[in-house]
C-alpha cells in the first residue's frame, strides 16, 4: 500500500498544466454537494420519513376514542324512545381496553334492555381477550411490524445514498481520466510542433530533407486530431457529471467550461476492515434487511399461531346511577362473554404454511445474497493487488519511455536519428502515459467499487 500511495503522489509528474485553486472542482466537494442536493439524496430522506410516518400511523390504534351516540323518535306527541351512549375507549399493549361510559334510555316505547333510571348510568368497566388476542393481536403486530419497518428504512436510505455516491464517484473519476488524456494529447502536440519547427529551420538551412518535415507534419497533425476527439470526449465527461449537480431548489446545474477536475490530490482510499469478512457481512446493509423482513415474518407468523386459540372475549362493567355518589361496583354490573372458534381451520393453516414457505425463501435469498457479496469482495481485493503491479510496471515503463525520447531526440539533434524513429519514440510515451492513466483510474474505480460492496459509501 505504501508503494502504491507513493506511486499516486508522483505519478502525475506527467500533468501539463499546473492546477490552481481557482476553477478545480475537488472530490469532496462534488461528493458533499451531491449529498445535499441530489433529488436522489432526498428521496433517500423520504423513505425514513415514510417510515416514521408509518410507525406513527400503527401506534393510532392505542389512541383513546371518545365515542357518542343519541337516537330519539317524537310522534303523536308522545316520547318514543330516546337513546343517549357516551363514553371513552382506551386500548392498552396488553390487549385489555378500558371503557368509561353513560348511557340512558327512556320512552314509552323503550326496549326494556335499553331501559335506565332517568338521570341515566354510569358504566366503567374493561374488555379482556382470554384466548386468541391475548398475547398479540393485528393491532400489536401493526406496531411492531412498523416499528421494524422504520428501522430498515435507515438501511434503504443508506443503499440508495450508497449506489447515488458510487455512480457520481465513478462519474468523476471517468471525467478525470478524460482530462489527464487531454493533456497527454496536448503535450504531444507541443513537442511535435517544437519538432516540425525545428526540421522547417534546418530544412531551409538544406540540413533537412522536405519529406522530413512533411512527416513531422502529418504527426502533428494526427496528434491534433487526437486533442479534438480527447476534448470532445472531456466535454461528454463534464455534461454526464453535471447531472449529478443541483442546488438546493432542485434545479439543475450546468458544469462551468473553465472547471477542471483536481489531479493533483486525488485520494486512494480502501476500506480498513477486512478481517473478519463474515461479521463484515453480517453488518452490510442489505444481508440485515433480509433480517428485518424475517422479524416480519416471524411477527405475521405469530399473529397466524394465535388464530389457533378460540375468541374468548370477556367483558364486565360496574353500574352507578348518576344521583348516587356511591360508586360500588356493587350497584349493579354488566357482565358478558363472547366464544368463537372455527371448526376446519383451513384459512389460518393456509396463513401458516404460506408464512412458512416466505421464511423460507428469504432466508435463501438472504444466504444467496450473503454468497455474492463474500464473492465480489474477495475478487475486489484480489484485482486491487494485480493492478497495484500491473501500475508499479508501467509507471517503470513510462519512466524508461522517457529516457528512450530523450536520448532519441539527442541523436536526432546530431543528425544520427531519423524523425521516423524519433515520431515512433513520442507515439511510444504517450501510450505508455495513457496506459499508466488508465490503470490509475482502474485503482480509483477498484477502490470505491470496494466500498460501494460493502455498503459504506457515505463513509468515503
């Protein structure tokens, strides 16, 4: 690693064009406004806050209701009936529900179960489920379920933010390669322009031959050709990393043609954990989402199983009229109790089976899922080592390529050389200088795929 973090500070001895401070637009800082601004970045905040919105939406089923009723019929002159139920329901987590009440009923024509003291009663009394619901119900499993369902919302906000990240930094490292090819090019034409002016003078001095410079010429030339189509290319490059770029009101912005990316402090990073890949992947985003659907299913599973019990539904309530300030229970009470259980039980044992058969496949899919990712990382690392030597050698090949065009240009200066071999020699460096830019930006690429596998891009 030190070799190759040497290898990055003085690689870019190649570079043309010094950079300044005004026009760069630096990894970082492309990377921290993508995560401000893209419409990607808050959908991303979007899922959590649905997933809130959720979890709030499972705990209204423990709100108290307030609940009122009044029926009244009038004819002849005469009070049919006059019905009047108002109360308070209060749900707990344990299944019971408290409910406070009055109700009156009067009227010549009353039911007589409906029949109270006129000043009406008071009921305060509780319902309680002594078979199925006592230990879960669909209300219970709701909240838990949202609750899971907000928690994995976090992990679906940091895979999105993870593959937004990785795709804007591949984005930037391919416009970053553009660039450094651009001035490979240029580079090129400046020296054979220093040539083809050289070979002009000496011609018209009668040291040259004509063809001398028409061959200088026609290198020229290709190498320009070569510089249109690298600055087209550089410009595809800046328009597809632009739309990585809005502001804070959602508008899309556009790259400045004067923006260059920074080539002079571009990071190698590789993640540092990697000895124990299994608790590595057991930590990774999308194995753990698999766990929260299975604590989902196993919820639903639960639920399933309690449908098995008969509905025993008991309820009692202690009575008080309202002109007695004494509020026994003994007063007089309304007791009930509800069964109800079915007979084939092919509905919860259809639930039951489909519930397993679910947990069953998530849980392949999650091992199968677990597999892939052992797999990508393990070949990350290994094709991290090979283009580590793959780059120490042809930064030694551009080195010596160097010295080669140097040497060749001294002889050519002597007259020993001709400009077919010097031209071969330039073509020569500046393959290998591609080619040493094209295996750096192979490192940067391997580099943040490594972290995109792992899930951790946010922590680039």
């Amino acid at each position: 690693m030190r070799k190759l973090l040497l290898l990055i500070l003085i690689g870019w001895v190649f570079q043309v064009e010094a950079q300044t401070k005004a026009g760069v637009l630096r990894l970082d800082d492309y990377l921290s406004w993508v995560k401000s601004y893209h419409p990607v970045a808050q959908q991303a905040a979007w899922v959590v806050e649905r997933g809130q919105a959720g979890l709030l939406r499972a705990r209204g089923g423990f709100d108290p209701v307030i609940e009122g009723e009044r029926n009244q019929k009038n004819f002849d002159a005469k009070n049919y009936y006059t019905y009047e139920d108002f109360g308070l329901r209060i749900p707990t987590w344990f299944g019971i529900t408290g409910i406070a009440s009055f109700e009156r009923g009067q009227g010549v024509f009353v039911n007589p179960e409906a029949s109270t003291p006129a000043d009406g009663l008071y009921r305060l009394g509780l319902s309680l489920p002594l078979g199925q619901g006592l230990f879960i119900d669909k209300r219970r499993a709701e909240l838990r379920k949202a609750q899971i369902y907000r928690d994995a919302s976090y992990l679906e906000q940091q895979l999105m933010l993870n593959d937004l990240l990785y795709e804007a930094t591949q984005s930037y490292y391919d416009w970053v390669l553009s660039y450094q090819e651009l001035q490979v090019y240029n580079q090129a034409v400046a020296l054979s322009t220093e040539v083809l002016t050289g070979l002009r003078q000496a011609f018209i001095l009668g040291d040259r031959a004509a063809v001398d410079t028409l061959e200088a010429s026609i290198q020229l030339n290709l190498w320009e050709q070569r510089v249109r189509e690298s600055e087209l290319k550089y410009q595809e490059k800046g328009f597809k990393l632009a739309t990585f770029l809005w502001d804070k009101n959602f508008i899309p912005l556009e790259l400045a043609a004067e923006t260059r990316p920074d080539t002079a402090n571009l990071p190698l990073r590789y993640p540092l954990d990697r000895s124990d890949l299994n608790s590595l992947l057991n930590e990774h985003p999308e194995i753990k989402q698999y766990d929260f659907k299975l604590d989902q299913l196993n919820i639903d599973r639960r639920l399933t199983l309690e449908q098995f019990k008969p509905k025993v539904d008991l309820k009692f309530y202690a009575l008080n009229q309202t002109t007695n300030s004494d509020l026994s229970p003994l007063q007089g009470q309304n007791a009930g109790i509800a069964v109800q259980f079915p007979l084939f039980l092919r509905a919860e044992r259809g639930a039951l089976n489909q519930i397993k058969l679910d947990r069953l496949s998530t849980g392949y899919e999650q091992e199968l899922k677990r597999n892939q990712l052992k797999i990508k990382i393990l070949q990350a690392v290994m094709q991290q080592n090979k283009l580590a030597e793959i780059t120490a050698t042809q930064y030694d090949l551009v080195s010596k390529t160097e010295q080669l065009l140097e040497a060749e240009k001294t002889k050519f200066s002597t007259g020993e050389s001709s400009i077919f071999i010097l031209n071969s020699r330039e073509v020569a460096l500046v393959s290998t200088r591609l080619k040493l830019f094209e295996n750096l930006n192979r490192l940067q690429q391997n580099a943040i795929e490594q972290w995109w596998i792992r899930g951790i891009m946010l922590d680039y």
